[in-house]
C-alpha cells in the first residue's frame, strides 16, 4: 500500500511539472481592428494554436514559442476561443462600425460603371429622359410617341452592352466574409462583409486600371452616406 502510495504522489508530482511547462498566452483581454481584421498575439507551449470566432475557424502555427491570429471584424462583438497544448483562452473582439449596407453600395457602385462605360452620347439621352420623367411622354405626339420608344429600346441596347462590358469591373451583388472581388491588371479589391455589412475595404485598385479621373473617385462617392 505504501508503495502504491508512493507512486501515485509520484505520478502526481511528475503531472504537475508536465503541466508547468505548458502555456497559452494572449498580449490583451481585449482587441480591435487592425485594418480589416483583430490580430490576437501570445505565447504558446505548442506547436500551433486553435481559435473559433463567429467570423472564422483556423489554425496559426507557433513560431519560437510565439504566435499570430488574425480574425475579420464584424459589426458585433466576437468571442473568441483560443485552444493550444491542453490549454484554453478567451478573448474578446470590440465590433466595428459598419461602412453600409453592402447590397445597397454594391448596386450603386455598379450603375456608376455601367453608366460611364456608356457613350457621352447616350449618357446625355439617359439624363434627359430621367429629367423628362413619365409626365413628359404623356403629353407628346403619337409620332414623338414611336420616336421616343425607338429612342428608349436603343438606350435599353446601350445599357446591356455597357454592362457586359463592365462585367469584371462590377462587385458581386452578394458575398460574405473576408474575400478578394476583384482582380485586375491593375490592381485587386479586398472586402470584408459580416452579416450583410461593409465592414472594411482594401488594395483599391490602383490609378493605373481607372479609365479616367472620375472612375478614381467612384468607389469612395459610393461609400459616402
């Protein structure tokens, strides 16, 4: 029984010292964006280190005992859940504000386009029609009539071509999460949408893809309120 005894506090002792050795630290209780995402950094006795968000699962691999994890920001607070060598850790992500709705920017991002992809011509035509409104052609002419849907079916031409041609430039109508929408010679276009939110946008594409200087200010003016 002494024996026995002895080797159980033994064992214990040797337990105790294993679990020493082990650790899994965080720099901060608390973090913010970076950019468009948090970076949580610590220390870790193991050889990578877990975390689970609302906005993401992944791994991060320990580096000399210490470790990077970065988690896409959302408009809500996030918890998150760090896990390496046994050990576990929880932090808390601040929510970001929102930059808009994202269906509602995406759209007008992509009417600009499309509209300067067309022909000064029929932008002129387009901005007289819609300046005309509906009042307009209930007073004319049966001939102004025809010459004016003959007018609008063209116009409706434009359109389709404008935007088959623009079709790469355009961002989707949907998406979620942290993901590239656009790559182009002259550059690429990061978003980060959470729960239906722009909540940050990077690598703009460069001056060197825009058509003119216009275009160079059109995503910025379909990010203002």
């Amino acid at each position: 029984m002494k024996k026995i005894a002895f080797l159980a506090i033994a064992m214990s002792a040797l337990l105790g010292l294993s679990a020493c050795g082990k650790q899994l630290t965080t720099s901060k209780t608390t973090y913010k964006a970076t950019g468009m995402v948090a970076v949580i950094k610590g220390e870790a006795s193991g050889k990578t280190v877990k975390y689970q968000a609302p906005t993401g699962n992944g791994t991060s691999k320990v580096n000399s005992g210490s470790y990077v994890v970065t988690v896409p920001m959302s408009n809500q607070k996030q918890t998150v859940k760090l896990s390496s060598d046994g050990q576990k850790k929880t932090v808390t992500v601040k929510a970001a504000k929102s930059i808009g709705d994202y269906k509602t920017i995406s759209a007008k991002y992509n009417q600009a386009i499309v509209a300067m992809a067309l022909p000064k011509s029929v932008q002129t035509q387009l901005a007289a029609a819609q300046k005309a409104g509906t009042s307009a052609v209930a007073s004319m002419t049966p001939a102004q009539k025809v010459a004016y849907a003959k007018q609008q079916q063209a116009l409706q031409a434009a359109m389709v071509k404008a935007q088959q041609a623009t079709k790469d430039s355009q961002l989707p109508t949907s998406t979620d999460g942290l993901k590239q929408v656009l790559s182009t010679n002259g550059g690429k276009l990061r978003l980060n949408v959470q729960n239906g939110q722009l909540i940050a946008i990077t690598d703009v594409v460069s001056v060197k893809a825009m058509k003119n200087k216009k275009l160079k200010l059109l995503l910025a003016r379909s990010l203002a309120c």
